[in-house]
C-alpha cells in the first residue's frame, strides 16, 4: 500500500506516492493547475483529482500554504480567503475516503530535508526556507520541529519580508540574480539577527537554480541549497501521513 504526498502551491497541485525508505517518488509524479481562484471547494476538488490517479493508496500527507493547526487552516496569504478557518483535514478526508493529515508545506519540505536531506543528522538550531510565490519557513531544534513558524512574514525594510525576497517578487520586480540575492541576503541576516541559527537551507523552487544566486549572498551561517529540491514538500507530507 502507498503513502501519497501531495503539495498544493500557488501555480500547481503535485502529487506522488512516495517511498519512505529512499525519501523519493515512488511513481512519477502527476502536476494539476491550482485552480484561479483558489476557494475551498476547487482546491479539495483539484486534490482529490490528483489522488485518484493512484491505485492502491493507503493514506495521504497534503501540504497547505499557511498556518494549519489541528487540521484547520487558519492563514490564506496566497490562496483564497475561504481557507481562513476551513476544516481542512476533514473536508480532504471525506473527498478523498482516506485518512489525510494535512500540514504548513515548508514545515513539511524540513521534515524531507532533516530526514533525507541537507538537515540529516544536523545538530542545533536549522531553519529551512522556502522561496516561491512566497517565503515559507520550518525551524528545528535538532530534528524536532517547531510548527507554523511564518517567518516570510516578518518586517523588512518596512514591508512584508517576501514580498522582497520571494521568488515571485523576482519576478514580478523584474530582477536579475544577482539583486535579488541582495534582497534574499537582507533577509537572511534579518533572521540571522533574531534566531541565531546554525544552519539554513534554501528550498522552494529557485533551490534548483542555486549557483546563479548563493555565490552571492554572505551570511555568517552556514547557507546549503535544499536536496530533495522542490520534491520535499510531496516527500515531507507523505512522511507526516505514515507517522500520524
Ligand atoms: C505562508 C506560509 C507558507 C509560505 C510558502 C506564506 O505566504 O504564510 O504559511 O509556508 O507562504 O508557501
């Protein structure tokens, strides 16, 4: 029986069934459109879709873009405000019939990289990050995390941090490489500053275009790019599901 992940991100909703002893895809793995807008009742519909493409699935691991507490989304700050409140867990359980536990996606993207990746075995404070359409975070203390963190969200240069140093804000500011690692670098001494921390690692989708922008960011702690690269989030909520 497998165990699927499936990660629900600002452009798209991915899935695999995942094999926990490689901590990689099982089976290749299937991409819909997040649907516009991103209400409620499309995005449990678009996931139970992707689900359904899979025989023989057992349980489900489904990562969210914001803040999730004992199953119930409770932050919506790039996908539709229906999500404010919404029983999450419950409403992908009925559509779905399988068990599902659902998680913040860059909590579940560090639970992949501590487990199989660029945190394994790591001691101290980690803090992994995620840049795509906006900046996620998971914080560990060893390997045991501390959930829901939203460090994307603190004050920089007066404004909310990712929307200077997200991945979209990239794009939509029309910047090279090297000036968005200025930014991205604002940002990590920000956190530097308030955390301390022993290591950070940089996830999300730009992770896999690492060398045209890590050469140029100077921080005092150690700064590695993400393993799993943007596959963690499916692997990290599949981990979450077969433990839960
Ligand atoms: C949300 C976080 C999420 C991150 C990455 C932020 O805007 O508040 O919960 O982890 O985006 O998707």
């Amino acid at each position: 029986m497998a165990i699927l992940g499936i990660d629900i991100g600002g452009s798209g909703i991915k899935g695999a069934p995942v094999d926990l002893d490689q901590g990689g895809f099982a089976e290749e793995r299937v991409r819909l459109e997040t649907p516009q807008p991103s209400d409620v009742t499309a995005v449990v519909a678009t996931v139970a879709e992707v689900a359904g493409r899979f025989s023989g699935v057992e349980r489900v691991g489904v990562t969210f873009p914001g803040v999730v507490q004992n199953g119930v989304t409770r932050t919506a700050a790039n996908v539709d405000h229906s999500w404010l409140g919404a029983p999450a867990r419950d409403l992908f359980t009925e559509a779905l019939g399988l068990p599902v536990v659902v998680l913040n996606d860059a909590d579940a993207a560090g639970i992949a990289e501590m487990t199989y990746g660029a945190g394994k075995g790591r001691k101290g404070v980690t803090i992994m990050l995620t840049f795509g359409t906006g900046i996620g975070s998971a914080v560990f203390i060893d390997d045991r995390l501390v959930p829901n963190t939203e460090l994307g969200h603190i004050q920089l240069h007066g404004r909310d941090a990712e929307l200077h140093a997200s991945a979209q804000a990239r794009e939509v500011e029309d910047l090279g490489w090297k000036e968005w690692a200025k930014n991205v670098q604002d940002y990590l001494r920000e956190l530097e500053r308030l955390l301390n921390p022993d290591l950070m690692i940089i996830g999300g989708g730009v992770s896999k275009k690492a060398e045209k922008f890590l050469p140029h960011i100077d921080v005092r702690t150690p700064l590695v790019p993400a393993a799993l690269l943007n596959d963690a989030g499916i692997v990290g909520a599949a981990l979450a599901a077969s433990q839960a």
